[in-house]
C-alpha cells in the first residue's frame, strides 16, 4: 500500500474501489459457497471480507482528516462514506447471517473460532439483521445519514480556526520569548492570537491579560457555531432512532451493549463515583485557586474558564516552584522523538529505522520501520506539525493490519526549524506517549490470523489503556534523563527539576478529573435521554455546575466543536475508566521502568492479543488479579 501514500486523489480514488470491488467479490464467493461447506471455511470466507478493505480503508479516513489537497480529502471522505455503506450492507445481510446462525460453535476447532462466530453473531444482532425490511431499511438509511453528519461535524470543528487581535505585545506579557519572537505584529500592528493549539494553549496558561484570555477562551469556545448545532440535533435524534428501532431505550444503552462497562447505567455510575473520589481535592483546588486569582486581579473576581490553565500555572510556580518554561530548553521535538525511539527499544527490543525513500502525502511526514531481529516488524508515518486544513488534535489512524501492519501519527507539536529545537511543553511530551502507546497497541497486534481480531479490535473502553500508560515513560525520572537534554548545553534535565515538575503536574488534578467527568457526563447524558426532551445548550447549562467552578460563557456553545460527540458519542467516560485501569498496570511495572520483563509480558499478554480475548481477560492474564481503583486512589490522592 505504501505507493499509495503519496497518491492524487484519482489514483487513490481508483485503487479504493478496486479494494471495494474485491471486498464484494469476496462477499459473493462467501455467498456462492456449497451449503455442505465446513464451518472453520465459511469463517474464513468471511473474515476475507474484511481483508479485502484493509489496504484502503485506513487510508481514506487519513487522507480525509489530513491530506493537504482539498481534492483528496472530498474524495477520501465520498470513499468512506462508500465503505461505510459496504459495511452497512454486509451487516444487515440475512442471506451471511443464515449461513453463520446455522453453523454450531462445537464444529469450530479452537476458542478464536468461537469467539470470531460468536462475536459475528452479536455484530449481526446489534446491526439489526432480524428486523423485519421496513426497518431495516430505515436503519440502512438512518446510518448513511450518521456518516455523512459525523462527516460534517467533523469537518467544520477542523475548518474553523478563529482568532483575536491584540492591540499592542504588552498583551503578550507573561508568554514565552519564543511565543513572543513567532508573534509578531503585522504591518497596521495588530497581533492575531488563533484557537490552533499551538496558539491558543500557551496563550491561556501564560498570558497574564486577563480580558485577552477570557476572550480568546469564549472565541474558541464558539468554534463551529452556529453551523454545527443543528448537525449535532439532527445526529443525536438520527442515533436516537436507531437505537430504538434496534430494540434499545436509548443510543447510550446501545452503544455500551459490547464495551467492558456493558451498561449506561454502570457508565453513569462510574462518572459519579470518580466525581465524588475527586471532590474534595477538586474544591480544595478551587479555594486556592480563587484565592490566586484575586490576589492579582481584585477582591470581586470570580473564577472563568480563561482563568484556569493560567492560575494552574500560577500554582505550580508558587507552590511547587515550578515553572512550565523551565522544562521547554530540555524538550526540543527531536530530542523527546529520539527518546521515544529509545524506549521502544529498551522496552521490546525492537529497532526503529527511518525510511527516508518512502514518499508520503505531505513534505513533513516521515516513515520508518520498526525492526525486530533484523526484520522490518511495522511500518509508521508521523505527520507531526500543524498546517492549515490539518486535523487539529493528536491521533492515531491505523492503516493496515495484513503483512506489515502500518498506522500514522497526525499531531500538531511544535516543529524544529534552524536553530529554533521547537520546544514542547511537558503536556506535549505527554501527547507523544500516548499516541505512541495507541500506534505500538496496533502495530504489535497486527498479523493475527483472524482479521477481525488484528489490530486494535479490543473493547472500546480499552482503546485508552495503552496509551495512557505509555505516557509513565515521557515523565519517569528514570527515563528523562536519557533524552531531555537541554538544547544549547546539551546538559540532562536536572533531577530536581524533574521532581519538582512531576509535583507540580498533579497541582489542578481535582479539578481536572471533574472537568472529564462533566464531558463525560455530557456525552452519556446526550446520549441517554430523548434528544427531543432537552437542548444541548441548556444540557450544558444543568450540568456544568455540579463538576466546575466557571460558569457556562454568554454566547459559547462547546458542544458544537466537541468532536468526541459524534466519534465517542456516548462514551467519553472511557478516557478515565482506561485511566483507571492504566494506573493499575503502571503499578504492576514495578519501580523500574525500563525493565524490559514487564514490557515484554504487557505486549505478549495484552497488547499483541489484539481482539482475540475480552480486555477484562487480558487485564486479568497480565494483572494476576482482576482490575482495581487502589492505584487510581493513590494517583488522585497524589
Ligand atoms: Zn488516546
């Protein structure tokens, strides 16, 4: 696939349909098979199906967030909304699901057999393939609508970057000389602020004009307004429907059927029950966080949504006597990459080799090989630097699973450039972890001999576990040493800095952990009551009171540019219930986090498993005891 990957959106558009043109041929031959055929044949005819779509699939849901050629993204996203359409139609096929309903478990040689049959059938089932044909044409219709919705809530949060002007650099004080040095004033002296995050985030914790933050927080907190609200309407009711005529009280119910949490109900109460193990630290932190604010800005201020960031930066310096842009000069962008690479190898004994030959969909975006034993294992693109029409946010896309599986890294860090080391903040090395963690995640579960089980086809709730736990690497006194290296004296970050960051970066955890929980408590309750008894708005309005100090700004609507709304949907809780379990596991690496015998039972028990085992199964295996909160207690209490 990688000729691909530099591909015009004709050439790409041509070898799609030729991989939905395969897909379909292998959906005949399955259909064409003798009816006295063996059960294991009948699965593997299906499990071609899939196969077929691999090289492509991936690819067009990129290309459609990230290629810089407006041509390719329209075509990669009409090419989506076609394999969507395949895959609505394969699941809503009775003639497959006769054929597979028909076939008994016992004639199935091994448990992935089973588990591919069972899980096919559950899939059916869910996709509503009993129902009679009025309504299963209305679900075929209502889930091309989806696609083409979440397409256009989608692509409207990422074409709307916003901005400000400031007046003068006075109201750049506070920010670093760098920020400062790229901000220059135009020519009628006006100096734009946008909502990009590499704009937008450092201007909000170091900016110390309060009127400019408060302002540049509610301008990106309109992005997508008002084009937006009535695509997220229309979205929660078209899921709403769904979820009914699929037999389920509400799309929230649905949609949690096949996760580790299993019901809303137990979602809801997992949201409650992190909520209330953070309150008490979340009110603390509010106190003090007030008491900050009004020391510099008045007796009367009350706390916004603009002020926070800042006033956690404040405290760090003030109680931790840390400083963000203390740890900048170590974390250049090469040198944090360069430390990734290193831990990857010292964890898995794996090599990675950039493929500099290896042409890709934008001059930025580099390749390279991961090589174990002097053989390339998996191959991953990282397209690392913001550019105009660029997905706005850091993730993860996988690309294939068959042969060498491949994913790409989109993220939008700051880029070296001559002598600028383009410097991170500490929350950016973060970043990088965790979407290393998601690429390792798919790249050591390739090559499964059932494709459905390759890659990252664990419960969905699961999908933040090693990510999340592969951020304990980007702030481990053990391993920053070994890469943040100061980038004009070469010197490693010192260990007291490192110690008093890593104090410092629990200051704000109450607080934080409670504004999860109201996305997450939005996203359920979205989801969970009928869209036509409440207003998004107004939603927001109920909730935000009972998890943040800040009041709902006049004019904002946050939901419209909550992306997570139509890709999560209801199940924004998983971020922290994978938390939850990520720090069970931390703990289970013992004090020394480069030793490679945990790592390497982590990839064989866990990460290598791909789909082939339930996620509490797998936890269990590497655990050698079921999950707990004892070691998130100790993090929130930390
Ligand atoms: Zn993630």
């Amino acid at each position: 696939m990688d000729d691909l990957l530099a591909a015009d959106a004709a050439a790409f558009g041509r070898a799609a349909h030729d991989d939905l043109d395969a897909a379909r041929a292998a959906l005949a031959r399955f259909k064409a098979l003798p009816p006295e055929t063996g059960a294991l044949e009948l699965l593997s005819a299906l499990d071609q199906i899939g196969r077929a779509g691999d090289r492509s699939a991936g690819l067009s849901s990129l290309f459609f967030q990230a290629h810089p050629d407006p041509a390719m993204r329209e075509a990669a996203g009409a090419i989506s909304r076609e394999q969507s359409a395949f895959s609505t139609e394969l699941s809503l096929d009775s003639d497959v699901h006769a054929r597979l309903a028909a076939l008994s478990a016992d004639a199935l040689p091994d448990d992935d057999a089973r588990r591919l049959l069972e899980h096919a059938l559950r899939d059916f089932r869910r996709a509503g393939v009993q129902l009679p044909h009025e309504p299963r044409e209305r679900v075929r219709e209502l889930r091309a609508e989806l696609v083409q919705l979440g397409q256009t809530f989608g692509s409207t949060i990422a074409g709307d970057v916003r901005s400000i002007q400031l007046d003068s650099a006075d109201e750049l004080n506070g920010l670093p000389d760098d920020y400062r040095a790229a901000h220059a004033p135009d020519a009628d002296g006006t100096i734009r602020i946008s909502t990009d995050p590499p704009d937008f985030i450092p201007f909000l914790k170091y900016a110390t004009h309060r009127a400019r933050r408060i302002e540049l927080q509610r301008v990106a907190a309109s992005r997508a307004t008002p084009d937006n609200l009535p695509v997220l309407d229309r979205l929660l009711a078209a899921r709403h429907e769904l979820a009914g005529l699929l037999g389920f009280d509400s799309w929230a119910a649905y949609v949690t059927e096949d996760k580790m949490i299993r019901t809303e109900q137990a979602a809801g109460e997992f949201v409650a029950r992190v909520s209330a193990l953070a309150a008490p630290r979340a009110e603390a932190e509010a106190a003090e966080m007030l008491a900050c604010l009004r020391e510099q800005y008045g007796s009367d201020a009350e706390m916004r949504d603009g002020d926070r960031l800042y006033l956690q930066e404040r405290l760090r310096a003030s109680k931790y006597g840390f400083d963000t842009r203390d740890a900048r000069p170590y974390l250049g962008f090469n040198a944090v990459l360069g430390g990734v690479f290193d831990v990857i190898t010292q964890l898995y004994g794996v090599e990675v080799l950039e493929r500099p030959e290896i042409v890709c969909w934008h001059a930025d975006v580099r390749a390279f090989d991961l090589v174990e034993e002097g053989s390339p294992v998996a191959r991953f693109f990282l397209d690392m630097h913001s550019r105009p029409d660029k997905y706005k946010h850091a993730a993860m896309f996988h690309l294939t699973t068959d042969g060498l599986p491949r994913a790409a890294l989109v993220c939008n860090l700051p880029r070296p450039d001559g002598d600028d080391p383009g410097l991170l903040d500490p929350s950016q090395v973060k970043t990088l972890f965790h979407e290393f963690g998601h690429l390792l995640h798919h790249l050591f579960a390739g090559g499964q001999r059932w494709h459905a089980f390759a890659g990252i086809a664990t419960e969905w709730d699961f999908v933040e576990v090693p990510s999340q736990l592969f951020e304990e690497w980007g702030r481990s006194p053990d391993v920053l040493p070994r890469f943040a290296r100061h980038h004009a004296s070469g010197e490693p970050m010192p260990a007291e800095l490192i110690a008093r960051m890593n104090r410092a970066e629990s200051c704000g955890r109450g607080l934080d952990v409670r504004l999860q929980m109201l996305y997450a408590s939005y996203s359920l309750e979205c989801f969970r009551r009928d869209p036509a008894s409440f207003d998004t708005g107004a939603l927001m309005a109920e909730l935000k009171p009972q998890f943040s100090p800040c009041p709902v700004e006049d004019g904002t609507a946050f939901q419209a540019s909550f992306g997570h709304l139509d890709g999560y949907s209801a199940l924004y809780y998983t971020y922290m219930w994978s938390l939850t379990l990520a720090k069970d596991c931390a703990a289970a690496f013992g004090d020394d986090l480069l030793d490679p015998a945990p790592a390497r039972a982590w990839r064989q028990r866990v990460l290598s498993q791909g789909g082939r085992r339930d996620a509490d199964d797998l936890l269990h295996d590497f655990l050698g005891r079921a999950p707990d909160l004892t070691a998130f207690g100790a993090w929130l209490d930390g």
